[in-house]
C-alpha cells in the first residue's frame, strides 16, 4: 500500500506539564455498538523506539551506593514514580562488569538506600501511596541473583539509612514518633540466625528527644551499631544548645543491645546547629573487632560551616576522642563530612558543597590514618571529572579497603540530554594508591521523550519516527525503527539515523514507507543558515539493509520552511510538504536517482497519495476555514482539479485526510465537527457521509482519519488529549461506529490515535504521542487485529 502522510508536531503545548507513568499493558478498553456483526479488535502489540539504555530524566541513578570486596551495588530514585531498581557490578582487577541477573526492582515509588556486606544486600525504600508504607528488604546472594530472605514494610515508619555486616542489618527510622513526641527516631535491628531465619528488634534513643531524627544515620561492624540523632539539643554547661546534634555506639551482648557510648562534640565546640551526628562509620583495622568510629559535623558553625569530623578509638571497652581533622586551607560552606564510610584505615569523607570545581559542585576526600589511629597519614581530593555547579557530589560514598576501591554516587549528573539522569564513579587502587575518579557506571541513552509514534506501513513492515529521540549528547536528533511482521508479531529489523545527523533535527518527525523504500522528514534541521529549513532522506533496503539513496533540502530555504512537514510515497513518486504554501515532487529514475519535477503551489498540512492522484489538506486555507485540493497526474504532470472547502470560521477543513479508491476522507481541527466523506462522481467529488463517535460532546476533536475499504477510523481527543479511536464499518450502504479504542489508564497527553493506518489484512494502527513506557514521553504505535484474524492462523 501507499505510504501515509504524517505531519510534524512540533507544538510546545504538548510538552507534558509534569512528571508521570503509566504502565505498558495490553488491556485495552473498547465499546462495540449494539448489533454489530464487526469483529472486535484487540491490541496485539505495542511498537517503539529501542533504547540503547535505561538512563531518564530525572533517573537520579547514583541516589545509593555501596562496595564489599569485589562486588558493588547502587540504585536510582526515579521522580517519574516509577520503581527503582538496585543494579550490581562484579570487579575483575580494575574493570567492573554488570550483572543484570541481579537487578532487584523495589517496592514503593521513591528511591532506595543500600548496604552491602559478606554476601548479603539489605534495601529500605518507601511507598508515598495512601497509606505511606516503609520497606525494609534483605537478600542474599546467589550465582544466579540476589536471593530475598526477608522483608516487613510498615506505615508506623519510615526507613533511610541502613547498614549491615552480613548476619546484622541496623535500620534507622529517624521520623519515627515515640512518647517524647514527634521524630525521636529508632533503630530497628535484623538478625539471621544460624538455622538462616530472621528476627526483629528496637534500638531505641537512650534519651528520648522529640525532633531528634534518632536513627538519621547508622553503621555497623561486627557486633557494634553506631547511631547519629543530628538534631539532638545538648546541655552545654547549663546551656541547651539546638540541634548541636549526638551520636551513639551499641555494642551485642548475647542478645541484648547495650548502650557503649553517648557523644557529644566536647565542652566548648558544642553549638547549635551543628549537627554533630549527620553521619557515622564505624570499622576496625582488624574486621572481626570494632576499634575505631567517625563521626561528622558538617555545619559546624565554628569552621564556617566547612565541616568537621571526629574520630574516636575503643580501648578497654570505652571509646574516647583520638583526634579531629577538617579540610586544610580556609574553606567556606563545604559540608565536609556530609557522608562517611570507613574500611580498617581508609575512610572516605564527602564535601558536598565543596567549590573546587564548579560552585558546590562537590567533592570528596579518601583518607588513610596511621597504624595506630592516631592521625590522618595522606590525604587524596577526588572529584567528578563531569562535575558541574550545583551537583552536590559527594552525599553517597563506599569504600572497600581493598585496593582501595571507592565508590561514589552523583545522582545530580546530567547526561545523554537528561537532566540528572545520575551516574555511579569508583577509583581503584592497586598499592595503597587513590586514582582518579572514573564514570564507571552509567545507564545509557534512555528514550525519554522519544515521542516515536510516527509511523508508516506497508506489507509486513511498519517504520516508525521517534523524533525527539537524543543520540549522544545531540538532543532531538531524531532517529527512526523498522519492523517487520514474523512469527508472533512485528520484530526489530533495524535503527535508521540520518548520516549527518544534527542536534534539534527531529528526523522521525514524518515518515514514509513502500515496499524498499523509506522517507524520513527531519523538519528541525538547519540550511544554509536557516533555523529549522527542513530535509527530507530517502532509504532502500538492499539485502537487508537500509541504505541513504538520497538527501533533499527546500531549494529556497527560509526561516522555519521546515521542509519535510509531511510526506507521501507511492511507487516512485514522492511528496514533500513543508509549513508554507508549497509542496515538492520527486520522481525516481530507474537508474535510482531521485529529482525535482516539480512544486505545487499548495500547502499540505495533510497528505495522501494514491497512484495518479493526490489530495492535500491546507486547515488555514481562508484565514482558518480550511480546504482539501485536488491534484491528478496527467502525462507525467500534476494538474489541479479542484478543492473542497470547509464551511464555518476557523473550522481547520483538511487537518486530516485519507483516501482509498473513489473515496475521501477529511476531518477538521475544531471541535463537534463531523468527519466528511465524499465520493468520486468522474472528476467531481460529492459529499457521501458525515460522521461523528455516538459519545461525541461538544469538546471532542475528531481531526485524524484512516480509510480502506469499507472500514474508517477516527482519531479523537477531549480537552486531556488522552486519546480514543473509533473504529466504523459501512454494511448495507451505511456507516455505524463498532468500536472504541482507548488505551489503558489513559492520562492527559497520550495523543492516542494520532497518527493513523489500515492495513491490508485486517490490522489496524494508532500512535501515541506522548504515551509513557520504561521512559516519559516514549510514544509507542499500538497494533491492533481482530479476533477473526488470528482464529485464521495468524500468530
């Protein structure tokens, strides 16, 4: 069959207004008419553009890290609510190697915090659904994935910070309301016994405080828990001070856990809001034995707010102050100490605001005490070698003492065109030696707001255009996808990018398709200093693979010309229309080289091709009103034959148009106005039908069309624009609606049901162009075939 003809949307409002998900299901809602004897259709496949990643705006990859040995794990906290994922990595020497098997997909819709320690990962994440529920998750490990042990969610909690040293997970809940009041926070411990079952208990704040956050930070090694409440009000002298925060050590006896230690900043350096507790580590040069605790204060008030950290040794059972240290020079408002994380003498400390780079960009720094914890003995600046303002790099560390390695989350990071789409950095040593930071982890290109829901079929293959897909860092490059129809459905056949391919050309914005032959419009694209002048491409398929045969470019490019707004094909004739009152013919020589035979002096917002005629839909034709002309081909030429005219101001005649054999179909851009029919009569066109959906308000917009036969299709939208198709059936001379299409949880902006086709065999097609997948803003063209199709032997 004849290509369609898509236009281009390039309008701003159907940017989406915020963040959103909607599953990819294949339930699909439909209304059949009382009576009818049509088959119903169902859908059968939903078809996109492939992502060579999983990275999203918003992705926030990086929000957690952490690394035992050889093994590091980090997890996203996608704003879009959609669930985050927990990835694995496992090092051989310096190089990392995902493992997809181990991929743990959460519960709840925010982000995660982990822990990772001698086989055993252990999660907390959280549901914002009425009623918020805490989760708590721990899994160990397996060659073939990570192993769920145990698990209990709550909505008395709400779990962050974790920790764990293998058979123990210390969890804070630091918003949790005790008898003190609001937010004195707890600790909630898991054990594995021998026997591999779980129990559960409390640690609770040996001096309960309301607004204390108890809990906000712990950590763990062996048989001693650490415990930041950074809120806590100290007593100095007789003196409260506010939020000059505390921190704990509990040390395992048996079964119980016994209070070791209470900490404070020491007489004199205690102040208010200084936080002291934000952040714990706790470690021992040997690990079997808890010998050595930091813990930080990074907005100490009395270094400006550059941050301080702590550490305290044990020694015959008591822990006492060995020693504090800061960043050299005279910094400001660093947050240093913002994380911590410790392995026997390497420690790693984050400095969130730290301006080295770009204006808190962030950094962090990897220190190794001396042998008797008495010091630090060197120190090493890391940063991200991305880094940019504002990222605030350095909020989510690991390190494993072996090496070292570090890790470090930087879920602020801008990547592949996606605002913070996050990314995970280690550094490997091999002699006691701190390498630079390396972007090790990252997730790839992602498809958000690909909007591939262009498309056009024919045979067994269908294109599809995903005009805003970024490729690299050219956002909206554009690019587009075959399929072709094999056993069980449509399947991939290959990713078609224009060869000089720019950022903001949104090739995939039209596309055409016949037999070996492929047209993409790129309408964004550049010409002789001209913003988006246009440019049309021309493939052929030659065994198997699709190949560029041709380039066209307007022959007077002008500002916005945007050669290529639509396009139609049909044997070796092509359309090309753009936003003025012009539209190209193409012609291709047996030899295969394409030419200019001639220009319409006719807009084409809406374009079909059918052999020898042509008809294009200019809906601003008389200021609004709208209009479909007709063109035939006489001895090698395009003749006019005519228009036909909307009837009412700003009615849009001709938005959509289609056409199979004698017979027309046009719609209009406003809304309550019928879709008409005309019917051939020699070379006069005469009005056959007018036709509206049965639900029809006096919101909705019918203005996409897709005839063959005795079938039409309706592509409609309320106020939402979510989206509904109608699909009608001509029996006995007359039209009736047999069917409503709509997609599952529709929300605003789908676009379903534009644009539109019929193919040959029974299978119907509608985009959606703003539907959201695995990413915001994907698009997808939804495939549907009535029952009868596949109780014929299709599948």
């Amino acid at each position: 069959m004849g290509g369609r003809s898509n236009s281009w949307r390039a309008n701003a409002a159907c940017v989406r207004a915020a963040l959103r998900f909607a599953g990819l299901a294949f339930a699909f809602a439909f209304a059949a008419a009382s009576g009818a004897q049509a088959q119903d259709y169902m859908a059968r496949q939903v078809i996109t553009a492939v992502a060579s990643g999983e990275g999203a705006q918003h992705g926030l990859f990086g929000w957690d890290v952490a690394i035992d040995g050889d093994l590091a794990v980090a997890c996203d906290a996608r704003l879009d609510g959609s669930p985050a994922r927990v990835r694995t990595w496992r090092r051989s020497g310096q190089a990392w190697q995902r493992l997809p098997a181990h991929d743990v997909v959460l519960y709840g819709d925010s982000g995660c915090r982990i822990a990772l320690a001698d086989g055993t990962l252990a999660i907390t994440q959280y549901g914002s659904t009425a009623p918020s529920r805490g989760y708590i998750n721990v899994f160990a490990w397996t060659d073939e994935g990570w192993d769920q042990e145990y698990g209990v969610s709550t909505t008395a909690d709400f779990y962050d910070a974790i920790a764990t040293s293998g058979s123990i997970v210390a969890v804070g809940a630091p918003l949790h309301d005790g008898a003190a009041g609001d937010n004195t926070g707890r600790v909630r411990v898991l054990r594995r016994s021998g026997s591999g079952s779980w129990t559960s208990s409390f640690i609770n704040p040996p001096t309960a405080q309301e607004d204390a956050y108890f809990g906000q930070s712990v950590a763990i090694v062996a048989g001693a828990i650490a415990v930041g409440a950074p809120a806590m009000d100290v007593d100095d002298g007789g003196t409260l001070r506010a939020d000059a925060g505390a921190a704990y050590v509990f040390e395992l006896t048996i079964d119980t856990w016994n209070l070791a230690a209470s900490l404070t900043e020491p007489g004199g350096d205690i102040g208010a809001g200084h936080r002291f507790g934000s952040a714990v580590a706790i470690s021992g040069l040997d690990p079997s034995t808890p010998d050595r605790l930091l813990v930080s204060a990074p907005s100490n008030a009395d270094v400006a707010h550059a941050g301080i950290v702590r550490a305290y040794a044990r020694a015959a059972g008591s822990w006492t102050e060995a020693f504090s240290f800061g960043q050299s020079g005279s910094p400001v408002d660093d947050q240093f100490g913002c994380s911590l994380a410790m392995d026997g003498a390497w420690a790693v400390i984050g400095a969130c605001s730290n301006s080295s780079v770009a204006a808190n960009a962030g950094a962090l720094r990897v220190a190794r005490f001396n042998d008797d914890f008495e010091g630090v003995a060197s120190w090493s600046q890391r940063t991200d070698p991305g880094g940019v303002a504002n990222d605030y790099f350095g909020g989510r560390v690991g390190i494993d003492r072996d090496g070292p390695a570090v890790i470090a989350g930087n879920p602020a990071a801008n990547l592949h065109g996606n605002a913070s789409q996050g990314v995970v950095l280690t550094s490997v040593g091999t002699t006691g030696d701190v390498p630079p930071l390396a972007r090790s982890f990252e997730l790839g290109q992602g498809l958000t707001g690909a909007r591939a829901s262009q498309f056009a079929v024919d045979g067994d293959a269908i294109a599809i255009g995903a005009s805003g897909e970024d490729v690299g860092l050219q956002q909206q490059r554009g690019a587009a996808y075959v399929y072709r129809r094999g056993t069980g459905g449509y399947l991939f056949e290959a990713r078609v990018l224009a060869p000089d391919g720019m950022a903001g050309d949104q090739f995939g914005a039209t596309i055409a398709l016949q037999g070996d032959r492929l047209l993409v419009g790129a309408p964004g694209r550049a010409s002789q200093g001209e913003p988006q002048a246009g440019a049309v491409y021309a493939f052929r398929r030659v065994s198997g693979t699709w190949t560029l045969e041709a380039q066209w470019v307007p022959a007077d490019p002008g500002y916005e010309t945007t050669f290529g707004f639509t396009l139609a094909l049909d044997g070796s004739t092509a359309m090309v229309g753009e936003f003025g009152e012009n539209t190209s013919v193409f012609e291709r020589s047996t030899e295969g080289t394409w030419s200019l035979v001639q220009a319409l002096p006719y807009r084409a917002w809406s374009l079909a091709m059918r052999g020898d005629r042509a008809f294009l839909g200019d809906p601003n034709a008389a200021d609004g009103v709208g209009s479909v002309a007709f063109y035939r081909r006489e001895n090698g030429w395009w003749e006019p034959q005519g228009t036909l005219a909307g009837t009412t101001a700003d009615q849009g005649f001709g938005r959509g148009v289609d056409a199979d054999g004698d017979v027309i179909a046009v719609a209009s851009s406003v809304a309550a106005v019928p879709v008409l029919l005309y019917q051939r009569s020699g070379e006069t066109w005469l009005p056959s039908a007018s036709l509206l959906p049965e639900d029809v308000t006096a919101d909705t917009i019918c203005s996409r069309v897709a005839l063959r036969a005795s079938t039409l299709l309706l592509g409609c939208n309320e106020p939402g624009y979510e989206g509904a198709v109608y699909v009608l059936e001509k029996a006995s001379g007359a039209w009736s609606q047999v069917q409503k299409l709509t997609l599952p949880s529709p929300v605003e902006l789908d676009v379903f049901g534009n644009p539109l086709a019929i193919a040959p065999g029974g299978w119907l097609f509608a985009g959606s162009f703003g539907r959201d997948l695995d990413f915001i803003d994907q698009g997808a063209v939804y495939a549907f075939a009535g029952d009868r199709l596949f109780r014929d032997g299709f599948d």
